[in-house]
C-alpha cells in the first residue's frame, strides 16, 4: 500500500474492512496482491464500504456504501431533542431533553448522521482503530448533508486533539471530518483555531462526571487565531457522547468572539445508562 500521510484521506485506502477474503491460502495471497495494486490505482474502494458488496458502477468516483447499508446509517423514525439530535422521549417537541436540560449547551444544536449504534457505530470505529481514516470522506459527506438550514458563511472548525495523542494515532479523526464537510458544503476549514492544552485520559473510558473534569478549560485559541466578530461556527466532532467536549470547545470559540455555534457529528450516542461493551482494542472501552 502506497505511504499514508498523516491526515490525508484520499490516499492508501486498503481492504481491511468488510470486505471477504476467498477461501484457499493461494487465493488469499492473489487477493491480497489484488487489492495493493487496486489501492494505488483507485482513489476509492470499488465495493461497499459497510458490507463489502460490489458496487454497479466500478471504479467509483466517491467514497460508496450500497442502499441497504445507506438506509442503515441515518435516524430511526420517532421525536428527537432539538439540542442534540438524540432520540428521545419528549412530553414536548420544543423542549430539551434530559441531557440537555443538565448540560445547558451552549450551542445553537447539533446534529448528527444517526444514533452510535449498528453499522455508523461499527464505520466510526474502523476510522479510528483500524487503519481506515479514509472513511472519514464518506462520513463527512453524510455529516454535510445534516446541515440544511445552517448559516453559508459558517466556519468549519474541528475540535483539536492533543499533540501526544496525535502522534499516538497519526491523525486527528475530527480533522478528517471536518475536510470532508468543508469540501462537500463549499465552507471556509479553520483547522487550526483552536489548541487543547492538556492531553487528558480518553473519554472513551469515563463516565459522565469524569468527562466534565477531563475537559473543563481542556481546549483555548491558538496563539495565531484572530478574531471571529460574531460569524457562526460548525464545530466538528466524531461522536457526541454527554456533550462536554463540544461545550468546552464552545466556549473556546466563544472567547474568539463567535457568533451562533452549530455542533455537526457523525453520531450521537443514545440516551441511557452508561453502558460499555467488551474492548474494541486492548485497554479501550467504547459507550453502546
């Protein structure tokens, strides 16, 4: 696979998704030449991205998922708070829910492609930990498409990671999104307005109480950041868990004199108990 660098989408994709592998150990090996030679060919896998079934119309020239599996990423049917795009019980529709009535979020609101569960769960995931960040495109196109009605002049802004967790990982997932959502909605992509300060434990790992502490007064504008006078800010992020990261990221941005801030994430995790499945990495433990 061709050399990937840090923070690029487009390039060195590889079949290490969905997709099958044939059953012998010689057909493995063809398989595997196979899909080195297509990555350096073809900017974007030529099967499904959830599934791994072929697409009809080969090579394709976007990042692809078939329509079974498209059907599978956006929110089910039912009422869903206003502030956060959660699925939730409302007595009213216009009032927030329980979440957000604790939180008191200083955003405008935040949508989300679909609840963090199933199949954008699983998409989410293989981004991160699995050496896939191009799909970091096909979220954010679909995150994109979430932001009708939203201010043209927005700022796309992604929340920043700190420096030793990015040479942990090699790339900021949020910047990855936040390219992508820049590019599909035609917004100007301020990656660099913001700093985080204190690298903090993963908040994959904490509750909701522990989340507040480990990211209160976590994020400030960068050194070179200029004033924003009052325009509005996307702020991107992969996943909205209790919503105090995008609140101190909120207030941040606030403290550069922006305007309205809309939060825009791939998925919003659902309301209830706290709940971890098994690791999906050694040490790691991911909210359902």
């Amino acid at each position: 696979m061709p050399p990937q660098r840090s923070g690029e989408c487009r390039a060195g994709w590889a079949f290490t998704g969905p997709r099958p592998r044939p059953g012998g150990n010689w057909q493995k090996v063809w398989a595997a030449v196979r899909d080195e030679l297509l990555a350096w060919v073809f900017p974007w896998p030529p099967y499904c991205l959830g599934c791994g079934a072929d697409l009809p119309h080969w090579p394709p020239a976007d990042p692809a998922i078939c329509p079974r599996c498209q059907a599978r990423l956006g929110h089910e049917p039912g009422s869903r708070c206003l502030w956060c795009d959660r699925p939730a019980w409302l007595a009213h529709p216009d009032e927030p829910c329980s979440q957000c009535r604790t939180l008191g979020p200083p955003w405008v609101a935040v949508r989300a492609v679909g609840t963090y569960r199933g199949l954008l769960r699983r998409l989410i995931l293989r981004m991160k930990y699995e050496d896939e960040p191009y799909l970091a495109e096909l979220l954010g196109r679909a995150m994109a498409a979430r932001t009708g009605g939203w201010p043209a002049a927005a700022l796309v802004v992604p929340v920043p990671m700190h420096p030793d967790r990015l040479r942990q990982r090699g790339f900021n997932q949020a910047i990855l999104l936040a390219r992508a959502v820049a590019r599909t909605g035609g917004w100007q992509l301020a990656e660099n307005l913001l700093v985080r300060r204190q690298a903090g434990a993963g908040q994959a790992t904490l509750g909701a109480a522990g989340r507040r502490l480990n990211v209160a007064g976590v994020f400030a504008p960068s050194p070179r950041a200029r004033r924003l006078a009052g325009r509005p800010v996307l702020l991107v992020d992969d996943v909205l868990t209790t919503g105090r990261t995008l609140a101190a990221a909120c207030e941040a941005l606030q403290a550069l004199g922006a305007g309205a801030v809309y939060g825009l994430v791939a998925a919003a995790t659902p309301l209830q108990p706290a709940r971890y499945t098994a690791p999906e990495r050694s040490g790691e433990m991911m909210p359902l």
